[in-house]
C-alpha cells in the first residue's frame, strides 16, 4: 500500500511540474517522475518509458497517460535499459553502486525480458570463463547485436547470441567506459570515457565500427575536460549525440565545474549544436520516447525530466 501512494505522487509530479525553459530550446523542460536515484530512460512503441530506480532496486515504468508503476522489484541492480526492435527489455545488471549511505552490489549480468510475459533471458553473465564485473550501459547495432561497458572492469563487449560474447574493447584503449551509441549508418562507435582522476579522459571516443562488429581507429570526439564528462548517451535520426554531462557542485574529485550540468547535443563532426541545462546533480543518461521519437526523458539524481526535440531519435 506505501508503494502505491509514492508511485501516485509521482504521476501528479508528471502532470503538473513544469520546471523552467532551457534557454536555447523552445520547449519545456518538464519533470515526468521522481524517484530515488534513475538512470537508462528507454521507450517501448507503444510510448511507455521504462527506467532504473537504482537505490530501491527497481525498473519503474511511465505509461502515456503519466502514471508511474513498478514494472519489475528486485532488478539486481539495474542501470542502462535499452527497448530493442522486437520490443524486449534490455538490462544491463549487477555493478557495483556507491551513494553516501549506500551500497550496492548484484549478480553482473545482462538480461532480456520478454515485456508481456515478464520471462527474463541471461544474455551474458561471463566471458572467456570469468565472471562479469558489473555491466553498465548498452546499445544496439541494426544487425541486432548488443554492445555494452564495463565502467569498473574497463571493458567494452559485444553479444551475438545469448552465450556468444566478444570483447572488444579494453584497456588503454578505454579505461572508464560508460554511455555507448552506434551511428544510424553503423560505421562509428561512440563510447563515454567517465574518468574522475587528474589524468583520465573525460570525452566521447569514437571508433570505426566494421561490419563484422569490430572496431579500429581510435580517437577524440567530443571532450569534457576537466569538467564531468558525460554518463549516457543517446543520438537521433540524423548522427547527433545526446550527452548528459556535468556537475552543478563539486563532489571532491579533479573534477571541475567547466561542464555545467545538462544534455550537449554534439554533431557528428564533433561540433557542440545545443545545450540543455537540467537544473539537478547528478545528471546520468538519457533517451528518446513518445509517438513522435521527439520526447528526450532525461535521468538526473532523484527526477525524470522531458523535453521536446526538433529532431527523432534513433531508438537504440
């Protein structure tokens, strides 16, 4: 019954808190749902956004009339969703997650459910024999493979099948690997390096993604330092990234305040096109939903944010 009355005022907060106007954007940056700590927005076809309730250990979903329920209790830990073409939940499962007065920690893994059924598939638990260390983030190429960080294992891998895993990425060539996105055309990976130390990259990375799924050329996309890098990502129709990036207070790392807290919408050239401020720490991902692909959900500390886009997203 307590659960109940928290997910009700949840979906008045999405109904009537509207928050400020970013001031490069004509519309409305709006709270849809607040929670305790969220991250991986993803959005089914039908336009319900589903998204981790990391601290509670729960996926929360927001179906289009702005009610809030618990679409799955015990997520193991929970971060990056992802809602693929056939319409299966994604999950990266498992890693570690610290929060003052918290601590956390499940089974790494990730995992597909069947949205109807709610029957849950063990897409990759190990590799080359060992244990994951603590999936992070995923994303989807057009051919149907997965793709997905290791934040603390350092490790970027790729899923074929369930059971069929490559890695390939590691270090030096990434070391804090976080938000992952492919191009519409499949060409280029984009990976977030999340570093906090003095000497770590805080950027995007982008890599040539061959057909056969494997990656070459190295280089800086868009960089952050010394500011936060960015967390998530997500790109739309057109090639452009969605980085959630920055900090509004400092939390006693190298980090500085340089990147103020919001979405960066980067072209593919590398070349900044808008920023969205969002008026909360700790910004972490965000993706694209609604019957249009327009709606950005954005995941910051405690509170689901939207805001309209001019262009679609690419659902991956």
């Amino acid at each position: 019954m307590h659960s109940r009355r928290v997910l009700g005022r949840m979906a008045v907060l999405a109904c009537v808190a509207t928050i400020y106007v970013a001031p490069t954007a004509q519309s409305q940056v709006e709270v849809a749902a607040s929670a305790a700590f969220l991250e991986g927005p993803t959005s089914d076809r039908a336009g319900n956004v589903y998204f981790s309730d990391i601290v509670n250990q729960r996926i929360l979903k927001l179906d289009t009339s702005g009610m809030v329920s618990v679409f799955r209790e015990r997520s193991n830990v929970a971060n990056g969703l992802l809602i693929d073409p056939q319409g299966r939940l994604i999950a990266c499962e498992g890693a570690e997650f610290e929060r003052p007065g918290v601590k956390l920690r499940g089974t790494p893994r990730v995992t597909r459910t069947n949205l109807e059924t709610g029957a849950i598939e063990v897409l990759a638990d190990s590799y080359a024999g060992r244990p994951l260390v603590g999936p992070n983030d995923v994303t989807i190429d057009s051919r149907g493979r997965y793709y997905f960080t290791e934040l603390y294992g350092g490790n970027v891998y790729r899923i074929d099948a369930p059971g069929q895993v490559v890695r390939i990425l590691e270090a030096p060539a990434v070391r804090s690997p976080n938000g992952i996105q492919i191009s519409p055309d499949d060409r280029t990976l984009y990976v977030v390096e999340s570093g906090r130390g003095a000497n770590d990259r805080r950027e995007i990375r982008a890599f040539d993604l061959a057909a056969d799924g494997t990656v070459s050329n190295p280089r800086t996309h868009y960089n952050f330092y010394p500011g936060r890098s960015a967390d998530g990502l997500s790109i739309d129709v057109e090639g452009n990234l969605y980085a959630s990036a920055g900090l509004n207070e400092l939390r006693g790392t190298s980090e500085t305040l340089d990147t103020k807290t919001g979405v960066y919408v980067i072209s593919p050239a590398g070349r900044l096109l808008r920023f969205i401020p969002i008026g909360e720490d700790l910004i972490s991902n965000n993706g694209f939903g609604g019957p249009d692909m327009k709606t950005l959900y954005v995941t910051a500390g405690k509170t689901l944010f939207k805001v309209r886009t001019d262009v679609a997203g690419l659902p991956r």
